[in-house]
C-alpha cells in the first residue's frame, strides 16, 4: 500500500496522525476532507476564504444577505471538492476516477446547494454517494460538511 508525501500543500491536509489517502492495488482511499487549511489555521467560512473565480462561479452575488446565507456552505462545498480534486490528481488520477463519495452533512438542508457545486466537479457520470446528517464534526462548529471519496486507479 501507498500514501501520499505529506508535503504537498494542495491537497487535503489531515488535522491529526492519519493520512490524506492510501493506495489498497487499484483503489485509492480519501480520508474525509473538511474545509480546514491546518497550515494556516483557517476554517473556510465563506467566499472571502475561496479564489474569486471560484466565489463567482458558485454563486457568489454581492449581495450581503444572500452571500451572508449561502456563502459558508457553497464555499466549503467548492473548498472541500477543490482538495479532493488536488488530493486525487496527486495519487495520479483526476475527478472522473472517483466512484464513491460519501457526504457527511451538519443540516441536510445544506445539500441541494452542495450539489449544485458537485456538479461542477463531476459534469459527466456522477459517482454513487451517500448523504448522511451528523450531529458535528471536528474541529469546530463551523464544519458544516465532511467528504469521503474512493477511486479506481489501476496500477500501471
């Protein structure tokens, strides 16, 4: 089995001892992915915390109450996507290799706009998922979602 070199910054960094992701032959294992850069000690808590394309792209509407509203779960929705992305294409592959997610959720409410972003990182077959709502996550309430992803890479 493999994993990834700790020190690539894109990717999804791990908040404790355990790895952004392992290698079992062709799958390749994502640990949950938050919303959390460890390195610079910041939450994503909304579009000021994203690039600027990516804010627009989702969304963004400068308009503060709807920004104020939408933005914490879009951005962590793009963030979250964003470092699966890094994190796959570091293991040597890229999105349309992911199969499987799960999605964990703080409100469930928050989905539809999850999927709207989701979207936008699988624009063709989209992988099975499973949506589930739990009561937190760490490392503060801000966490609003938690993604699990597994890919098929066959070793070449």
């Amino acid at each position: 089995m493999n994993s990834p070199a700790a020190s690539l910054p894109t990717i999804a960094q791990p908040l404790a001892r355990y790895a952004a992701w392992r290698r079992a032959g062709d799958l390749v294992f994502l640990s949950g992915v938050i919303a959390v850069d460890p390195a610079a000690q910041r939450i994503v808590q909304g579009y000021g915390d994203i690039p600027d394309a990516a804010a627009d792209l989702i969304g963004r509407t400068g308009e503060f109450s709807s920004d104020f509203k939408d933005g914490p779960i879009l951005a962590q929705s793009w963030y979250v996507l964003d470092r699966v992305r890094l994190t796959i294409e570091a293991a040597g592959g890229q999105m349309s290799d992911v199969f499987k997610l799960v999605q964990y959720f703080k409100n469930l409410d928050h989905f539809p706009h999850y999927s709207r972003v989701r979207k936008l990182f699988f624009p063709g077959e989209p992988p099975a998922s499973t949506v589930v709502e739990v009561s937190a996550m760490l490392p503060s309430a801000d966490i609003l979602i938690e993604v699990e992803a597994t890919a098929y890479l066959p070793l070449r």
